[in-house]
C-alpha cells in the first residue's frame, strides 16, 4: 500500500483541486480533529475559533460542511444546533440535513438487553470507567481510569463479549480509551457515501483521526477528486497524512481563502 502523503503535499494538491471546483464537500471528525480529547467527553467543546471556521466555510456557496462524529445526536446538537451545517452522529447511524434529522439505522437496539449488563460489571471492577447509552450504542468509556488498569480491563471486557457481540450481529469499535458496541450495518463509511450519492460533487476534503474514520476513508478510496486525510501517526488507509489539529486548522483557513476568493473574482 502507498505511503501517505505529507501535509505540503496535501495542501498543494487541494489548493490546486479546489480552485477548479464548484461543488465542495467537507468530511470532518469531532473529536481528535476539530477538538482536542479531554478526559470528560463534556468538556471537548470546540473553540471560538473553531466555530468562526466552520461558519465561513459553511457560508460559501458551493460548499457543503458536514460534522460526522461518533457523538450522540443530542450531544452534537448541542453543540451545532444553531448553525448551518449537516451532522452525521453515533458514527453513521442518524444524519441531520437541513435542520432535520433522521436515521439511517433500522432502530433496532433490543440487544442493548444482553450488553449492558456485562459492561455494568466491567464498570463497577473499575474505578473511573462509565457506561455511555446512546439511541444506537453503547460506549464504555475508561478514559478517567489508571492506564494500565484500563487497557487490561477493556481486553478483559472485549473477550468477555466476542460471542455474544458475533452473535448478535454487533462490531466493536475501539476508540481512544473507549470501547462502543452496534450494528454492523453502521459505519462512517455507509454515512458518507450516502451524502456523496445525493451531489455530483468535484472536491470531498475527509478528515479523522480514530479507526472509526478508517471506514469512511475505505469507502471514499476510489470517488473521484477525493482527499482522505488521517491525524497522527497510526497506519490508515487515508490518502493523506497531518501531525495534529492545528495543522487542519490552518489547512481548512486556506482552503476558505481560495473559495472566497474565487467568489470576488
């Protein structure tokens, strides 16, 4: 598999790409990308700065901003709700389009039944872990736990559930000292090609940092004018490479200037 590009070279080639295009969709991750991972999920919110970005990349006619994130539609909405953008949450399963939402889930979650019990008793064993029961998954979040003891409780936990979890049809996804467990009809990926079936769309900019953005870029490996972009230094299958959030930060600057620059011309 070909190495990643760099950050120059990610910036040449989109700057060059989307000052011939017209129609411009924007993929961006939450958390690890747009905000840095805090300890309390709460308390990831994104800056002022951050907010102004998205407003003016949102505000350019032609471009089509949407957060896709693993949050729960009401955590995301709280943060987003006010503005104009389209919002993937739970990592796929429901989407809010122009102000309303919708799922792109079957809803059935009856297995929650079966899982939360187990990951209750993983939760009371260790100190500083917590149950996350979203519309669509369940999270078990140990970022407040003793590192080692975290790790070795959620393989504990991870080996504890393969069956049941093969069984029922579920997937696990291992996050950044988390573990989420739901259908394995949802994905990031299935979420972004839905949007890109909507919109013949000449520049998509994809930009993650956690295994759950590796769907999305897997899907997008192949769409035409695509630039699939992974934080941090973990193989991937994005075409592109950065080194943190200020390198997105000033990245996505840039890209607003050429789009409003085009706009003036």
């Amino acid at each position: 598999m070909k190495e990643p590009g760099s950050y120059r070279e990610l910036a040449f080639l989109t700057i060059a790409r989307i000052r011939r295009s017209s129609k411009r969709l924007f993929l961006l991750d939450l958390d690890g990308t747009l905000v840095d991972i805090a300890d309390e999920v709460a308390d990831a919110v994104p800056s002022e700065d951050i907010l102004n970005l998205l407003n003016r990349l949102s505000g350019i006619p032609g471009n089509h901003l949407v957060i896709i994130t693993g949050r729960s539609r009401e955590a995301i909405e709280h943060l987003f709700g006010k503005m104009n953008i389209d919002i993937v949450a739970e990592h796929g399963a429901s989407i809010r389009e122009s102000g309303l939402w919708k799922n792109l889930s079957d809803g059935d979650t009856s297995w929650k039944e079966k899982i939360i019990p187990v990951i209750g008793k993983a939760t009371s064993y260790l100190p500083g872990s917590m149950i996350e029961n979203k519309q669509f998954s369940v999270a078990w979040h140990y970022r407040k736990a003793e590192n080692r003891d975290g790790m070795n409780a959620s393989i504990v936990l991870t080996e504890e559930l393969r069956d049941l979890v093969t069984s029922l049809d579920l997937v696990f996804i291992h996050g950044k000292k988390v573990i989420e467990i739901m259908s394995n009809r949802i994905n990031k990926g299935l979420a972004a090609l839905y949007l890109i079936n909507k919109n013949d769309y000449d520049f998509i900019l994809s930009i993650g940092d956690d295994t759950t953005d590796e769907d999305m870029f897997r899907s997008l490996k192949e769409i035409p004018y695509t630039y699939t972009v992974k934080i941090g230094s973990s193989n991937t299958q994005a075409k592109f490479k950065v080194n943190n959030l200020h390198q997105v930060k000033r990245l996505l600057e840039r890209l607003a200037e050429i789009c409003e620059g085009s706009i003036s011309n």
